[in-house]
C-alpha cells in the first residue's frame, strides 16, 4: 500500500506544486494590487502610497505574486518573501504580550506565507515552471 501512495505522490508531485505556485501567486498578487491599486475592491484605508512601508509590501507582493505563479527566480523570490512575511508579522501584528499567538494577533495568514515561501526557497518552483524551462533551455 505504501509503495502505491508513494508512487502516486511522485507522479502527482509536479501538477501539485504547479496549482500550488499558481493559487499562492495569485492571492499573494492580489494582496498587493489591494494596497496599490485597491483592486479587485476597495482597500480600508484607501490606496497606499509606494514609498510608504505598506507600498513598498505591496510592490514586493505584486512582482513576488507574479514570479512565484510563474516559477521565474523562486528560489531567491521565496527568500525575499519570507522575510517580507516575518516583517509583517514581527512588526505588524505581534507584539510583546501575543507574539506566539497569530491567532489572537491577526498574523496567522503571515506565518503560513513565510513558511510556505521558505518551502519554495528550499525545494524550488518544480518541473513546470519557467526556471525549469530556463535551466533546460541552456543545456
């Protein structure tokens, strides 16, 4: 039984990682076109300015989104992101009383972010994805 699920899961393991990129680029992209542009709705407290903190977020969500949905520098992509990410989290939602509490502190959606692009730093983009086709192009 375990050699049919692992066999499965290393044939399934490029399609995943593909819809994965592709589902967290987008939400990731779209954080940033919220703060920039208030688009696809309206943000809160209205568009931010780029040369503000949350610009300067929201400029590195939009080209990160769009790298990671491709698979285009990921590795270095999902480095910088993750440190975006524990930013946002150490200086935007914890705090001395609730650090280890992301739940409480509304940071849990920066945590899964940070570590989900440390994934992408470690392991790569997969095998479809414009790195890939980069790396194979040159041989």
């Amino acid at each position: 039984m375990s050699t049919f699920i692992d066999k499965t899961a290393e044939k399934l393991t490029p399609f995943v990682l593909l819809f994965t990129r592709l589902v967290v680029g987008y939400l990731f992209l779209i954080h940033g076109t919220v703060k920039l542009f208030e688009f696809p709705f309206p943000n809160k407290g209205g568009a931010v300015s780029a040369m503000s903190i949350l610009g300067v977020g929201g400029i590195l969500e939009v080209v990160g989104g769009i790298l990671i949905a491709l698979g285009l520098f990921t590795r270095f992509t999902g480095f910088i992101l993750a440190g975006l990410m524990a930013v946002a989290y150490f200086f935007f939602h914890a705090s001395l009383e609730n650090w280890l509490h992301p739940i409480v502190n509304r940071g849990e959606l920066a945590s899964i972010y940070c570590m989900v692009f440390l994934i992408y730093m470690v392991i790569g983009p997969g095998k479809w994805s414009l790195d890939e086709w980069l790396k194979n192009r040159n041989r």
